[in-house]
C-alpha cells in the first residue's frame, strides 16, 4: 500500500466558502493521509472573510486559499485526484470536465452561506452551522478503512455520506 496522500478536489459554483471549507477540514481533519483542493465552475475571485475565519479558527494556513476555476485541475500537469466531490446543487448539476484517473465522485449538499444576508451575527451562525455539517461529514468519510474498501464499496460509503442528513452523525 502506497503512503501517497488521497488527493480530493471539493467543487462548488464559486468557490468561496463552503468549497473552501471543505479543502481545509480534509487537510486538517485528514493528518496527512488527504490532500485537498477546492475550486468552482464560476469561481467568485475571493474567499468569503467567514469562512477564512473558521479555517484560521482550525489552525489552518489560509494564506494560499484562493477562489479558482476547476479547469486548473484539469490540466495536463494537474494533480490526479482519487476523489470529487461536490458541495452545492448548481456545481453538481453542471458538466464537469473529465478528471484524469477517474476519481470517485459524490455530492455533498450543503446550504450556501455566503448567500444568507442578515447581520454580522447571523451571517456567522449561519456560517458556524454549515462548518459544523461539513465537519461532520469530512469526518465521516477520513475515518473510513479506506485501505480495507475497495472502489465499489468506497463509492458506496461516499454516496451513503452525502445521503444522510448534514446533521447526523456516523455511529
């Protein structure tokens, strides 16, 4: 068994909060056996300001965190990546491009939060509430045997994940 790193590409339409999210809770949450990337299909050009507030609250560098496009990751010299996942209903309805390696792939659907509009205060619960569904849900799947699985059954389990509600957790 190789100790190379799964390597996961989390999508969302801008990439700008719950994407962003994701890529730092799998590398964190991960302990060096993920490496996670984000990006959008329409990349809003800036990472949301709450969101850089719970990847820093995580200890997290989000000095290199950036909203980009996915065609970066499927580039020739692109990493490979073993999984995909996609985090908003608009980004799993669209065409993705055609990942080199033929990762595995499961929507994850979350609430936008960077689209609520309320006071600094809500905007922050609302924030909190869609970390901690994420949290939940990357948890779930880096504490998997996925040296025990094969594909089948890890798309099995990814799919399971994204079917459960955001809020419960994996007994």
């Amino acid at each position: 068994m190789s100790d190379k790193p799964y390597s996961v590409l989390i999508l969302c339409t801008g990439n700008s909060a719950r994407s962003i999210m994701a890529e730092a809770l799998f590398n964190v949450l991960g302990k060096g056996r993920f490496r996670a990337y984000s990006a959008g299909s329409h990349p809003s050009g800036a990472v949301n300001r709450y969101a850089l507030e719970l990847c820093d609250s995580l200890g997290y560098d989000t000095s290199q965190l950036r909203s980009k496009s996915w065609d970066e990751f499927g580039a020739p010299d692109a990493p490979q990546m073993d999984f995909v996942i996609t985090v908003c209903d608009q980004a799993a309805g669209e065409v993705c491009p055609i990942w080199p390696g033929h990762p595995l792939s499961a929507h994850w659907g979350f609430e936008d939060p960077a689209a609520f509009q309320g006071s600094e205060e809500e905007t922050r619960k609302v924030f909190h509430r869609v970390y901690r569904q994420i949290l939940n849900r990357v948890s779930q799947f880096v504490n998997l045997p996925l040296h025990l699985l094969d594909r089948s059954a890890i798309q099995h389990e990814m799919r399971e994940i994204g079917a459960r509600s955001a809020e419960a957790s994996h007994e």
